[in-house]
C-alpha cells in the first residue's frame, strides 16, 4: 500500500471503497505498530505516513457524507 496516495484520486472512490481503504490501513498501522514493539521495525516514519493516509481517508469520507446529506436535505 502506499502511504502518498492523492486526495484528487481518493474524491473518485464510493464511500464503500473508502470504507474499505481505511480498514487496510488501519490494519497496516496496526501492524507496524506491533512490528515497532516487538523491535523488526527498519521504517519507522512509515507509521507516520500512514496515520497521515488514515487522517486523509476519514476527512474525504466525511466531506462526501457532508455533501450526501446536503443533497438529500435540497430534493
């Protein structure tokens, strides 16, 4: 997974694939976490990188649920 994906190309997935995205990497950062603890971490900014990805991922998931509900709330 790469941590530097671009919000443009993230704004084109559904919610479910965003929901998607953010439990992979969820489960990245738990990982690296675990590998952090245990001492066979070699990339340690790569926990940085991903908690950032994960920031990015909710706050587009929380634009489009914004923007859902403002189309519903005009019809």
């Amino acid at each position: 997974m790469d941590a530097s994906v671009k919000p443009d190309k993230l704004r084109e997935l559904t919610s479910e694939e965003l929901a998607g995205k953010i439990k992979e990497y969820k489960t990245e950062l738990f990982n690296l976490r675990f590998q952090n603890a245990v001492g066979h971490l070699k990339n340690v900014s790569r926990i940085r990188e991903v908690r950032k990805t994960i920031a990015r991922l909710l706050t587009i998931a929380s634009e489009k649920a914004v923007t859902e509900k403002e189309a519903n709330n005009a019809e």
